[in-house]
C-alpha cells in the first residue's frame, strides 16, 4: 500500500511540474536609457526565483517566465524596475540615478540627503539653468535663480568679477562671499584688486577690476549647484562658512552608459546695455560767449557746434564694439558596471566691448571612479585651466577709459590719440585719450591653476563605511601693468611706468569621514552617523616690482626705468578639526540632526585655542503623520558659523612707515638711500577669535496637486557678534589701534520660493512657472570701543561708506541739504542751497527686496523659457552723473539757454525765487562741485530686468542613429532693463568683489546684453 502512495505522490509532482513548465514561455524584448540607448549588462531576474539573465550588446533578453511572474530589472546606477512577465514582448526604460535621486540634495562635507527630511532652507540650481544664463562666470549664472543670493556684477568686461551676498552682510570689514566647494573640497575663490599706482589710499575706487577665481571653472562641467545659506545649513564647515556654502557638483561618467560623446558650440555678441545720457549740442569750453575751443578744460559750457561751425563726433558710438564670444566644449563619457569616467575640454575666447580688452580660457578636466571589490571603492577628479585676461582701466582714475570717454567734449575726434612722436593726445592733457589707454596702456592676467581631489572608499558593512579624500587647489596669477611714456595714469607725468605682480597660492585640503547606519533592531527608528575629522594649509605669496620713469619707449622692462620699488606679502595658514552628525528619522515622519565641529586654526589667538560651531535641526512631515493626499513638512534649525581672523593679527610686526595723503603717492622708506623699519600702528591681539554667526531658520514646504503645486517659505534671524574691527587705543599705547572682536549685527528676512507646473509634462503643450522672493532687514546693534561708527573703507570726501549702530550695514554718509522743519531744503541768498554742516546717512546699498520669475514653455520639441530679475531698493551713488553735470556734458545740461530756481525756501523761510545760471545750476546744485551735496547724486534703485530668454528645438534623432541628442538654441542675456537710474546699468560695483563697497557708479566700465546662437549635439 506505502509503494502505491508513493508512486502516486511521484506521479502528482511530475504533474505539477508540467503543467508549471507548460504555463511558461519565452519572453523577450529590450532594455534602454530614459534617452533610448540600448543597455548592455542589465541583470534581468525572475522575482522570487534565482533564474535570470542579462542583457546583450543591443540591449536585448530573453528569458523564461509564467504570465503571472514578475520581472525585476536592475543596472547600476539606474532604478530598478519591476514588470508583470504578462506578455511575450516587454521593452523597458531605466531611469538614471539623477532622475531617482531627484528628491536628493548634497549637502555640507558632500553627503547626499533626502531635501524632505532637511530641517533648514537649501537652494538648487541646474545644469541647464547655468547652461542657458550664457555666463562664463559660474558666480554670475546664478543672478536671479534663488531667493535670498544676491549676485552683483562689476561690468560687462571679460573677466569682470562677481560678487556674492546670501541673506545680508554678516561681517563689516571681510569679504560676503560664500565658501564655494566642488565636488567636496572647497576651493579659493579670492579677488586681488590691482589698484592704479602705488597709492593705498581709496585703492579700490581705480585701477584694474580682476576677476574673482571661481571664473576658473567651466560652467558645461556643473552638474548642479546647491546653496546652503544658513548656519544650520552650513555649520560643519564652521570658521569658513560664515557667509555661507555654495556647492558646485561636477558631471560625471554613467556606469554601463558605453562611450558617450558631448559637443557643444555657441556663438555670442555682447553689446553695451546701458550709459548715461549725453548732450550734443554744445562744445568743449568755459563760457558759451567764446568764439574758439580751448584744449585746456576738460568742461563742455562752450557754444554751441551750430554756431561755430564745427564738426561734431560720436565718441561713445566710435569707441565701443561688439564683443564677441566663441565657447566650445567636447565630453567623453563611459564605463562599465566596476568603473567610470569623464574627461572634457572647455575652450573660450572672448573679445570685448572695450577695444583690446577679451579673455581666453581652457580648461581640461577628468573624472573617474572605480569599484576596486565589493568593498572598496576609488576615484577623483583633476582639472587643468588656462585663463588670460586683458583687462579695461577702472574708476577714479586718469588713464581710466570710461573717465576720460565720459567726460569726451562732442567736438573733439578721439580717434586721433598720438602725436608723431607716439605721445598721448587728448582733448585735456591732465587724461589719457581712452584709445591710447586701450592700445598702450594694456594691464594683463595670466592665470594657471590646478584643482582636484582623490578618495577612497571601504564600505565593512551598512553601519561603517571608511572615506580618506584630499584635494588641491594651486594657481599662480601673473600680472603686468604698463602706463607708457606721456601716460597720465598713476600720477606719472608722462614719464612711464612698468609693474609686475606674481601671486601664487597653494591650498591643501584632507578629510577622513566614517559614515553609516546603526544597526538598531527597531521598526520606527533609524539613526545615521557621520564623523571624522579635517585638515587645511593655504600658502599665499604676492610679489610686487615697479619701475618708474622709463628710459626707453616700448622697452617694458625693469632694466628700464630709473626709480625701483619692491615689495611682498606672504601669508601662510592652518587648521585641523574634528566633525560628527548624528540623523534620527523617527516612523519616516520626524527626523532630527545634530552637528558638531571643534576646530584649530593658526589665526586664532594665543590664548585662543579652539572654536567649536554646533547645529540642531528637526523636521516635521506632516502629512506623512496624518495620511494627508498633500506633501506639508514643518522644520526649524539652529546652528552656528564663523570667519575667522585675518593672517597676522595676533602680534605686532615692523614695516616700513609711510606718510600719505589720498592725493599723491606719500612719503616712504627707502628715502634718500636710506631705510627705515618701524612697529606696525596696530597692536597684535593674543585674544581673537572667529567672528560668530548664530541662526535660527524656520520653514514651511508644501507640494500639492500631485506635487505640481510646490510653495516654500522661510523665516531666518542671524545674529552675527564677535566682528573683528580696528578699535583705536590711546596714544600713549604706542599704537594706533588693535584689531579686535567688538561689533555685532542682526540679518532678519523672508524667502518664498513657489512652483506650478500648469500643464503636465504629460501634455503636449507644457507650461512651469517658479518665482523666489526675498526680503532681508539688517542693522548694525553694537560697536564696543566707544565707537558708534566705522568707516568700512574710504570712498570720495563727499561721501563714504559706514557701520553705524543702529543703522544698516554698508550705509552711505555723506553731505546734505541744510532743510527746515518741514523737510525744504534752505537757500541762501545767492540762490544756492545751503550745505547741512553735519553728514548724514544717504541710504544702504543693499535692496528692500529681491525676486525672480522664471516661465517655460514647451510643446513638442520646442522650449521657450525667461527669467525675469527683480529688485526693489538699495541705493547707488551716480558720481558719473553728477560729475558730467559739472562738466555740462550730461544730457540734462543741455537744457542751458534759460535761468534756474532751486526748490525750497530761503533763509526767512519764504519760497525761494532766485534765479541762477544752468552753468551754477548744475555744477553747484545738480554736480559734485565742493558746493554741492552727495544727497543730489543718489538714487533709490528699482529694477525689472529680463536677465535671460532662451528658444530651443530638440532634433528628432531617429534617422540618425548614430546620434542621440541634438539641441539648437538661442538665448538673449539682459536684452531688457527696465530701471529708474539713469547711469550705467545699475548691476554694478566700482570696487568689485574685492571690496566691501557696493552702490558706487564713478565711471565704471558698463554692462553688457548678448545674443547667444548655440548648438549641442550627442553620440
């Protein structure tokens, strides 16, 4: 009876098995990219069974399943995917990881989190964002993209530097730029002003605007960009992220991806985007009764052409040209399912709209990683550039192009700008004729820096993985200044001038990390780790040789000249820290995050020894908590940041002395053959510390609609204390002053950031909006050393630029109407209004609020996307404008032929009525005489600009197969401005962004608008 049971069950499992074998059949199809690329290599599994495959060279499978089996596809680097086996044909499209990770952010020291369980406010800003801005500095694509990132300009010159400001100054006399990383390692990002001559005094009002060294990196090399703008955000790079963090991630090569070629070519042309406006009518000359033209005033209230008789010449149209841009570009990508990588070279050349100005730049970069076992993991990238820059005189100075162009009387020919002799000619001999500036005056960069960083990776288990990275950013900068014989610039009198300034910078970077997952045995708590601990060394040199009064014309060299001058400065840094962070994600609905960073630094005090900066976030899902069909998180987060001192402080130091006077180069040692060395007037400080930053960020995300409604509001309040000043000291100290943590401010503000796609992507026709807005209110609460003000760096004797306790940062102070009661201003009694004798404050420079709205349409292949830039407030100073009313070459001068009354009300408090000439008028009213007042010259600034447009047609590449993109494009950069200053456009910064100066308009080079044709192809 057991051998017939037996044989039954044999037989009933035989059965089974046929029927199981009968219901399956062969199914096949083929595996591609999200772009169509077939996918060699993908894994290719029964689900719950251990039969698979894998896919062939083309991407195709096949393989035996039951219709109601499950495929699982998976690939590195892409998302796995699960199909019903429920037909015989089955084609798939994995996504890559960057369509996967969408939700992902990187974040401080590079580590990679989920935005919704972030507990403070980040910004992103894509690749194609960059792309379409047509900047070649990766500062200035972000203008405009993110709520509370303040980008300002400093012209339209190649090479022009950019500065930063993420929600408000928070130091008075250091840099505003935010810490800038690629791919982990932080990188320099400094500005060295090249000022007209030796003079230190108001340095950066003239001379040479350099670039700020981020324009190193190629923007078709930028992944992404992410802003940490707070504290809480930024805490574990503590004394360097006082300012904040912007985190630049690099392209890289795709796993499995095969070859993959990138070409990109783009053609542009930049032209002036706006100038004050000029009169011309009337002639150079002091009295409109003369009968000829003198050449020696530089003033246009002669008479008018008409009735001389004479030729008229538009300098401003002669002068300019179109600026043209070439940018090319060529990528290689690939790898397999171990390995990785991208190389890539970037190739610009620019010309100017200033004649001889341009800049050429290239740039080689490799990336690479490569899977060494299942445990170890190596990689790095390496980048090369090349970047030489001929650059525009600047500002307040007498061989400045723009001064000598600007101030240009209609009746003088400025093409004529040398003599037989090759000597400079112009129609005022105190000025360099700006052709002659141009062509013989020529100030250049030339720039050669290395970056990179290497890592390796053992991962034991998921609770421990191991990183050692060390990165390098090196560069040297060599700069040549020529002023040649019958120059004006740096006070020469003609005699000529050769400088030269060698700058090399070395910065070394190492981080040791261990991260994981605790391997908690819990279903509702998860805590990741992060710990480890940094090292840095930065080593500075600047050597500067003059040589004055050449010999010699066109001989440039130091052998040349019969007055030498010498000097160098050297700074070397370091500092080490230890770093942990601990992630609690509670039931995925409430995550928790704490930071730490103790840190050394050399540029502490002596009795300093160390700083610590702690962070505590927390999140709030809500809708995960209460199952709600919308996405609502609540989050607030605290941290603290900081900047730490500048090199040298801590002690006193010998130099030589040196008198001056704002006016001429002073009196130095060596003098008379003989040296001198004598202790610095500051006294070192053995105390100092990193000036703190201690925010609070409270926010609000939402996404509704199935998440095509997006709304992000932020509240932030930072109170930054402990900002080093010069505190004077008395006189029996010896000293003049000490260097000192004594001042404190307070940044509050609001951001939104909303998003609405309109029309899904599922339609033909799709429409997304996104608009950022930001308001930050900022005041200076205290100076200790009896101070109630500080001059953060001198600018013109009509107006300078303070911290004030109780006012804003960076406010102007400067000469005022003397008014009555009601606000009128008082005129005297020979019709002039009455200076007040006291200075007052003018306004801030910083806007009321910011703001951007970015549309895009698409239909089809077609993209059609605008950023409009918005800003409401900050005050500039027009010292071009007012000037060329003194001068009576301003347009508004032209209206002359009639007696003025300024308004307001005389001494005895009766409306004034006292006529006085245009001529007194402009010059002592509406000028910059020393009878006129800086109040008149600034202006409140309002903008709307359309920052970029840009028209896209995407290529149907089927009948092409050896190609898998191809994109033609055309893009409009400022084409639009619509604004209520009336000099040049107001994006603008005289000092540039080595300057703690901003609002200042005394000649600076102008801005640009460029139209932009590229095309980018792939294979």
């Amino acid at each position: 009876m057991k051998l017939k049971f037996n044989g039954f069950l044999v037989l009933l499992l035989a059965l089974v098995a046929q029927i199981t074998f009968a219901q399956e059949r062969a199914v096949s199809g083929t595996v591609s990219d999200n772009s169509g690329m077939p996918l060699p290599g993908v894994s290719v599994l029964v689900k719950g069974t251990k039969a698979g495959t894998q896919t062939d060279f083309d991407g195709k499978f096949t393989i035996k399943a039951a219709p109601s089996q499950v495929l699982v596809f998976s690939y590195i680097g892409m998302k796995s995917q699960e199909v019903a086996a429920s037909s015989t044909s089955i084609n798939v499209k994995l996504k890559d990881d960057s369509v996967e990770l969408e939700g992902v952010v990187v974040t401080a020291l590079g580590i990679k989190k989920e935005e919704k369980k972030l507990g403070y406010a980040v910004s992103k800003v894509t690749s194609d964002e960059i792309i379409k801005s047509g900047e070649q500095n990766v500062v200035q694509a972000l203008a405009g993209k993110a709520a509370g990132v303040q980008i300002i300009g400093s012209g339209g010159t190649p090479g022009a530097s950019s500065k930063i400001i993420i929600r408000g100054a928070n130091t008075i006399n250091g840099s505003t730029d935010p810490l800038i990383v690629v791919d982990g390692v932080p990188i320099d990002n400094t500005t060295d002003q090249t000022a007209a001559g030796d003079n230190p005094f108001n340095a950066n009002l003239s001379g040479i605007n350099n670039s700020n060294r981020a324009l190193d990196i190629n923007p078709n090399d930028v992944e992404s960009v992410t802003i940490l703008k707070g504290p809480a955000a930024a805490a574990l790079y503590g004394a360097r992220a006082g300012n904040g963090v912007i985190i630049y991630t690099t392209k890289k090569g795709k796993n499995g991806k095969g070859l993959g070629i990138d070409i990109s070519s783009s053609l542009a042309i930049d032209r002036v985007s706006q100038l004050p406006a000029r009169q011309n009518k009337y002639v150079q000359g002091t009295t409109a009764t003369a009968t000829t033209i003198p050449n020696n005033t530089p003033q246009s209230w002669g008479p008018s052409a008409e009735s001389l008789g004479v030729p008229t010449y538009d300098n401003i149209g002669n002068f300019f040209q179109d600026g043209i841009t070439h940018t090319n570009n060529i990528s290689f990508t690939g790898g397999d399912q171990k390995a990785s990588f991208r190389a890539s070279y970037g190739n610009v050349t620019q010309t100017g709209m200033v004649p001889e100005t341009g800049l050429k730049r290239n740039t080689i970069r490799f990336a690479g990683d490569i899977k060494l076992s299942e445990k170890w993991k190596a990689g790095g990238s390496m980048q090369y550039t090349h970047t030489t820059n001929t650059l525009a005189q600047n500002g307040s100075n007498t061989s400045g192009v723009m001064l000598s162009l600007m101030r240009s009387p209609i009746s003088y020919d400025l093409r004529n700008y040398k003599d037989e002799f090759g000597n400079n000619t112009n129609y005022f001999p105190n000025y360099d004729n700006p052709y002659f500036t141009v062509n013989d005056n020529p100030a250049t960069s030339d720039v050669n820096r290395a970056l990179g960083n290497i890592f390796l990776t053992y991962t034991h288990a998921e609770w421990l993985s191991l990183t050692a990275k060390a990165g390098i950013d090196t560069y040297s900068d060599a700069r040549k200044q020529i002023f040649a014989i019958s120059s004006n610039g740096d006070s020469l009198g003609g005699i000529g001038e050769i400088a030269f300034n060698s700058i090399t910078s070395k910065d070394y970077y190492g981080d040791f990390i261990a991260t994981g997952l605790l391997p908690i045995k819990s279903d509702w708590l998860k805590i990741n780790y992060t710990a480890g601990l940094n090292l840095r060394s930065n080593q500075y040199l600047s050597v500067y040789s003059r040589g004055k009064g050449l010999s010699v014309r066109y001989n440039y060299n130091l052998g040349n000249a019969t007055e030498l001058f010498a000097s160098n400065s050297e700074e070397n840094t370091i500092s080490r820290a230890l770093f942990a962070q601990v992630d609690f994600d509670i039931k995925d609905q409430i995550f928790i995050a704490g930071t730490i960073r103790k840190e050394w630094s050399s540029t502490y005090g002596d009795n300093i020894k160390s700083a610590i900066f702690p962070s505590g976030t927390a999140s709030w899902i809500v809708s995960n908590t209460f199952d709600l069909p919308s996405f609502i998180k609540l989050s607030y987060g605290y941290g603290e940041v900081g900047i730490a001192p500048t090199a040298y402080r801590t002690k006193s130091y010998y130099s030589q002395p040196s008198l001056t006077d704002g006016f001429t180069d002073g009196l130095s040692f060596p003098y008379g053959g003989i040296n001198g060395m004598g202790l610095l007037g500051r006294l070192g400080n053995p105390d100092l510390k990193p000036e703190r930053v201690l925010g609070h960020d409270l926010g609000l995300s939402t996404k509704f609609l199935e998440n095509r409604l997006t709304f992000d509001l932020n509240l932030y309040y930072k109170t930054s204390k402990d900002l080093l000043i010069d505190v004077p000291l008395a006189q029996s100290s010896g000293f003049g002053f000490q260097y000192k943590n004594a001042a404190e401010l307070v940044n509050k503000g609001v951001e939104v950031e909303l998003g609405y796609d309109i029309f899904k992507k599922s339609n033909a026709f799709q429409w997304n909006i996104n608009l950022n807005w930001a308001l930050n209110k900022n005041e200076v609460t205290d100076i200790s050393g009896g101070l109630d003000e500080i001059s953060i760096e001198p600018a013109f004797s009509s107006i300078g630029y303070f911290a004030v306790k109780g006012q804003p940062l960076g406010s102007f102070y400067g000469t005022k109407w003397l008014r009555d009661e009601n606000g009128q201003i008082i005129v005297g009694t020979n019709g002039l209004a009455k200076l007040d004798p006291e200075t007052g404050n003018l306004g801030n420079s910083a806007p009321k609020w910011t703001g951007g709205i970015r549309n895009t349409f698409a239909f089809k292949r077609v993209t059609l996307s605008a950023l409009l830039d918005i800003r409401h407030g900050g005050v500039v100073y027009n010292g071009t404008g007012a000037r060329l009313n003194t001068i009576g070459i301003s347009a508004g001068s032209a209206d002359r032929e009639h007696t003025y009354i300024i308004p307001g009300v005389k001494e005895d408090g009766t409306p004034n009525d006292i006529e006085i000439t245009a001529k007194s008028y402009f010059q002592n009213f509406k000028g910059d005489s020393s009878l006129a007042a800086a109040e008149e010259a600034t202006t409140d600034v309002n903008w709307v600009r359309l920052r970029d447009v840009s028209l896209s047609y995407d290529f149907n590449t089927k009948q092409f197969p050896f190609l898998s993109s191809a994109q033609l494009s055309v893009t409009g950069r400022n084409l639009w401005l619509d604004t209520n200053y009336k000099g040049v456009d107001p994006e603008t910064s005289l000092t540039g962004a080595g300057s703690s100066i901003n609002g200042l308009d005394y000649f600076n080079n102008p801005g640009s608008k460029s139209f932009i044709m590229s095309l980018r192809v792939s294979f």
